[in-house]
C-alpha cells in the first residue's frame, strides 16, 4: 500500500510540476492541478483560495460549480480556510460532521454523509508571506493512509502553486507597466498634435483655437472652411486628439485625390468580386475610422451621386460595401473640410443641401496667411527651427528678407510658406537667407502685382495670375512643381492654367 502511494505521490508531483509550467493562464493551470489531484491522490473538491486585500477567495475547484466557488470567499481568521489564511499554518479537520468551524459555505457537501470526510487545509506561501490556501477532501472509506503523508504531499504542492502565483502576478505587474508606457506615448502623440502647436498669436488665430477647444470635447460634426493650406488638415487632429476618441483612429481622406469611380469603394469598402480587380473584401474609410474619427478633406469635390451614401453615413451610422448586401454599423465622428463655396454650390444643384446642413453644425473659419500676417514671423522661426534640425544647418534671416516675407500675399497660405523656408535652407550657402535668396515670385514689385484700377475680384485674380505665372517660369513649366512652389496641388495649378489660358 505504501509503495502505490509513493508511485502515486511522484506521479501527481511530476504532473502537476508539468502542469504549473506549461503556461501563463494561472486559473487553466490550478484548475488542471487540482484534477490531477483527484485522479491521482484520490482528494475530491480540490480547491485553491486566494488572497483578496483583507478576504480570501476561491479561485478555481475541481469538484466544485461556478456558483458554488463564488460563495467560497472568507474573512481572515473565519472559518478553516480563513484560519489558515491568517495563521500561515495547516489545518486537518479528521471529521467535517463534528467540526464547528467548519463553515462549508460553498453548501457542496449536502448530498455526501460528512462523517467519512476529512478537510486538509495547508497555506500557499511565498518565503513568509502568505499567498492564499490549498484544501482538499479525503475520503476515508479505505484505510492506511495517514494525515501526515497527505500533509507533507499538499505542502509540496502548494509551494509550487505559490511559485506559479508570484510569476503571475509579476508579469501582470509588467503588462501594467507597458500599458502604463504604451498610454504615456500615446499622451505624447496627443501632444504632438495639440493646438498648443498650432503656430498663431494673431486674434483671427485666437477665436479658431476657441472654437476647436469648444468643439473637441463634443460629439458634433465639425466643417472646416478655409482657402487650401490653411492647415485645415493640422486643426482636424488637434480636434481629434483634444475629444474623448483620442485612443480611436484618425483616419483622412481627400475627396478630391481619386477617381470618381473609385471614391465610393474607398470610403465605403467593397465586397470580394463586387467589380474587375476586387479580388478580396476590403474595408473602407468610414469602416477603418469605427471609434474614432474621420476627416474628409475637399468635402465639395464629392461626387453628387455618391452624397446621398455619405448622408445616411452620418445619419444612420450604417452602409453597405460595394457589392455587398450586410448593413455595417459604425461609430464615426466626422470632420470636414472645404476650399470650396459650398452654398454656392448648392445654388447650382451641384451639392445637396440636407448634406450642407448635416456638415455645417459648427463651421470653422480658418483665415488666410494675408489676413494675419502678424504671425508669419512665428511661423518664419518655427520652420526654420524645423528644417535647420533635419538638414543639420544653422540658417536665420535677415530683416529685409522678414520684411519681403511680411509684404507678400502668400495665396498658397501657410504651405507656401513652409515650402518657401524649406527651399530656402535646403538651398542655401550662406548662414543668413537675405532678400536677394528669396524666390522671384516673392520679389516682384507690388506695383507690377497689384492693378491699380479694377475690381476687387479682378485685382486678386491678376495677382493670382501674375504668382502662378512666375512660379511656372521658375519651374520650367513643370507643374508639378511650380504646384509645391505656391502650396498647392497639381490639379488646382491645371485648373488655374486652363481658367487663365496661361501658355508657355
């Protein structure tokens, strides 16, 4: 009898040591533990407790429901197991029927005659410190087995559960920590895209930095208007990185970049084979930005045919993909933004107006570079430290040069300007960018730019003539890049060209 105990007694030790090290999941482990326990040694309802500040619980039972080990918690000191917990000693209850302290909380014993049932009860610990409390019940119904031979097997496999709860809790520590670090970065993106970085001390500048902390911490759907390089698209992230979604994604898209044959599968998604080359599902825009934000930028370049599909977007919060007939539901908070009139447009039935409506909850006015030109010399600095960094250079200005930056109109707005001090530090061999290293389009006399008589309009559009003009010579005739020189893109420069009949 004693060597099938002591077979027996290995066995369950070099299973349950397996058992304990075969993975991180602490809960899978005990409970695989205490069925070794009862397969092998025979002990039944084997039961781990642990420590829960000043309570202790049952974690995992093999023997035991659900609900019967959410009724095992204890005080400590109450009870058997709340005793062992406390004292850090063992306890063996030889028979549960004629111990009154045995509480038998979990009500699991109701249909057993409890006078062939003894509770052994060792604590789990760590060095000194008390971890939380293996029991067991042993049936008595053959004899030869003693108290102290079971004792000295569930000590045995307690300090192992104890040595498997301290790795938990250890690496629960470091997830805490990483997430802890991963949440820091995260404040430091948001940082990055804060208005506090929004470069603007003029008052034009003042009242959109109050209207984006007004609006960030709402759910309403933001219109950002503004001639292109504005930095509609830098005012967009600090509103999403300002609001509650700040841990969803920020998800941008020009309207006006891709086909119109496409836009629809862009921002919607499409369905496998739902046209030639969808060889596989894709997601869209407004799919991607769930939780989050989305940011659709030239909002008056979107197709008329497809507004009704972004509508119900924003309405109903749901779609179909393209070739697909599963509603999507989505939660999606929308920034817009336009160069465009847009009441014009829908004047001309060319944008429908319950979409106006639906977008111009809070519109946002973003001024010109022109009308606040007290904030070029900020602007000026902050570029130059930007890109004296990245090209390793130590590049201030003149004040002439500041002077010729003041005067112009810069109709390509702040882009323009960051391009310009770009070319200028990039260029640049001398350590001071003077007046004659400015671009000729800079340059020109404001008398040759500026039409004495005319209208308004047509004194802004030979102006605009006149810059697009200078930049092309520049440039070769190269529009691409005579479109990077004035801050904006290709296609607004082929428009420009063709709406002024400009040729080489």
């Amino acid at each position: 009898m004693a060597k099938d105990y002591k077979r027996q007694e290995l066995s369950a030790l070099y299973e349950i040591s397996k058992i304990l090290g075969s993975s991180l999941d602490l809960k899978v482990n005990l409970k695989s533990a205490m069925k070794v326990l009862a397969e092998f040694m025979d002990m039944k309802r084997g039961t781990v407790a642990l420590k829960d500040n000043s309570e202790i619980a049952m974690v995992v039972s093999h023997g035991l429901t659900e609900e019967e080990i959410k009724r095992g918690r204890y005080k400590l000191g109450e009870g058997i197991i709340g005793k062992v917990a406390k004292l850090g000693s063992p306890i063996v209850i030889p028979n549960v029927g004629d111990e009154p302290f045995f509480l038998n909380k979990t009500d699991s014993r109701r249909e057993v005659n409890k006078d062939d049932i003894a509770f052994l009860c060792v604590p789990i610990k760590f060095k000194s410190e008390v971890l939380g409390v293996l029991s067991v019940d042993r049936l008595f119904s053959s004899k030869g087995i003693s108290f102290e031979e079971d004792l000295r097997l569930l000590k045995i496999i307690a300090s192992l559960i104890a040595q498997s709860v301290k790795l938990n809790r250890e690496v629960e520590k470091e997830k805490e920590a990483l997430l802890e670090e991963t949440e820091e970065l995260r404040r430091r993106l948001k940082g990055k895209y804060s208005i506090g970085n929004v470069i603007g001390q003029s008052e034009r500048m003042q009242e959109v930095f109050e209207s984006v902390h007004r609006v960030a911490a709402s759910k309403a759907t933001a219109l950002l208007r503004g001639e292109s390089g504005t930095g509609k698209e830098l005012i967009a992230k600090a509103i999403h990185y300002m609001s509650p979604r700040t841990k969803g994604p920020f998800i941008k898209f020009n309207c006006a970049s891709i086909p119109e044959g496409l836009l629809e599968s862009e921002l919607l998604g499409h369905e496998k084979g739902a046209f030639t080359g969808a060889v596989s599902a894709r997601k869209g825009k407004f799919e991607l930005a769930d939780k989050g934000t989305i940011f659709l930028d030239e909002i008056g370049d979107l197709p008329f045919n497809l507004q009704p599909k972004i509508l119900r977007v924003l309405q109903e919060r749901e779609f179909e993909r393209v070739g697909g007939e599963k509603t999507i539901k989505v939660d999606v908070r929308l920034i817009a933004a336009t160069s465009r009139n847009l009441e014009e447009l829908v004047k001309a039935s060319k944008f429908r107006e319950d979409l106006y409506y639906r977008l111009n909850v809070v519109p946002i006015f973003l001024p010109a570079l022109r009308e606040r030109k007290e904030d070029i010399p900020l602007l000026t600095e902050f570029f130059l430290k930007r890109f004296n960094e990245e090209n390793q250079k130590n590049i201030s200005h003149s004040p002439e040069a500041l002077r010729i930056l003041m005067e112009y109109d810069w109709p390509g707005n702040v882009r323009e300007l960051e391009n310009t001090i770009e070319r200028l530090v990039v260029m640049s061999h001398r350590s001071i960018i003077r007046a004659s290293d400015l671009p000729v389009a800079l340059r020109i006399p404001e008398t040759t730019v500026m039409p004495p008589k005319g209208s308004l309009k047509s004194t802004i559009e030979e102006t605009e003539k006149l810059r697009i003009l200078a930049a092309l010579e520049k440039t070769a005739w190269v529009q691409a890049k005579a479109a990077k020189v004035l801050g904006i893109t290709p296609r607004q420069i082929g428009y420009k060209i063709l709406k002024y009949g400009l040729k080489k």
